[in-house]
C-alpha cells in the first residue's frame, strides 16, 4: 500500500487535534496578556463576562479562588466563626477543617468579641426591619438587642441601615440553611475581629 493511503489510528488523529487545540489557546492567551487592542475604545468600564449561544467551553477549568482561612484567633474544635472585620462565617469542624465559609451582611448592632453558644433557634419570624426571615440562630445580646444569624425568606440582602438598632446577621438564603444545619442549640460560636 502506498504511503499516501495509510490511515492513522484513530488515538493519532484525536491526539493531534488536542495538540492544535492546546497551540491556539496558548497563542491567545499571549494576546490577551498584551492588554486590549490598540484600535479598542478606552471606556473605563471592566469587561463582563457573558454568555451566548456560540460561547464554546475553555481547553482548562478556571482555577478555584483559594477560601479565605479560618481565623488563628478563632479557638479549635466544632464552632462557627463569625468575623466582624471580614462580614465573613466559617462553619469548623471538629477537626478544624472550614466545611462552608461565605460573607454576611451585619447588622447595626455587632456582638462583642468572645466565645457564646447557640442558645435558641426559631424557624421564621418577622425581622426587627419588617422582612420575613428564616433560619434564626440566636447566640448573644448586646446593648438590649439579640444577635442572631438569618437569612431572608425571600433571599434578599437587608437595605442600608436606617438609623434603628439591629442584631441580625443576614447571609444568602443556600448559607442560612447550611448555618441551620450546622449550628444546633449549644454549638460553639466564636466571635473574633
């Protein structure tokens, strides 16, 4: 059989088309790295992401933005870490490994630094600012006002502060729920700067 007329195994002709594949997204993004092009409009504005029906998949996944740590200061064992400098939660394990952390919005009113135990949950209610909530861990008080985690029924984040005293910390509807599995009467909280 002639030279010309041999036919590739299959695997050859797969693996040179990844090979190609890898060339082009490397020779883009060397081109992306050079910044915009010199004919784009300068606006100010960050580019956005978006989707569209032609968007094809990239060659590699983008990488997993690393989570912040569990804070040294933040004692050991089984607890949930709340940070008053961060607005952020960690919700620690036993072995102090974070099983979840995510960002909160506080309320007016923040709890003092120290270490507190979970000491009532109620399903909903009526928050002090008039939103229905859900998953209210209640672990400390502070000038007459109860500090407790919730989430809004509806998944909304609270407006701005309008001037009266709150103790809720609200967090995203998927957090609040993990907050409420995590966070039986008794668990430790642990409050740090």
């Amino acid at each position: 059989m002639p030279v010309a007329a041999r036919r590739l195994p299959s695997w050859a002709w797969v693996t040179g088309l990844t090979a190609g594949a890898i060339v082009v997204v490397v020779a883009l993004t060397v081109e992306a790295d050079k910044g915009p092009h010199p004919t784009a409009k300068a606006t100010g504005a960050k580019p956005s992401a978006s989707a569209s029906a032609d968007a094809k998949p990239s060659a590699s996944p983008a990488p997993t933005p690393k989570a912040a740590p569990v804070p040294d200061e933040s004692g050991t064992g089984r607890r949930i870490v709340y940070s008053l400098g961060q607005d952020r939660v960690w919700l620690v394990d036993a072995d102090d490994a974070a099983r979840r952390t995510f960002t909160v919005w506080p309320g007016t009113v923040d709890p003092a630094v120290g270490s507190f135990t979970v000491s009532l949950r109620k399903d909903a209610t009526t928050g002090s600012d008039g939103v229905q909530i859900e998953h209210i861990i209640y672990f400390s008080a502070k000038s007459g006002v109860n500090i407790a985690f919730s989430n809004a029924v509806d998944g909304s984040s609270p407006p701005p502060a309008s001037g009266t005293q709150t103790g809720g910390i609200r967090m995203p509807k998927a957090d609040g729920a993990a907050l409420w599995a995590f966070g039986a009467t008794g668990t430790n909280v642990r409050v740090v700067e």
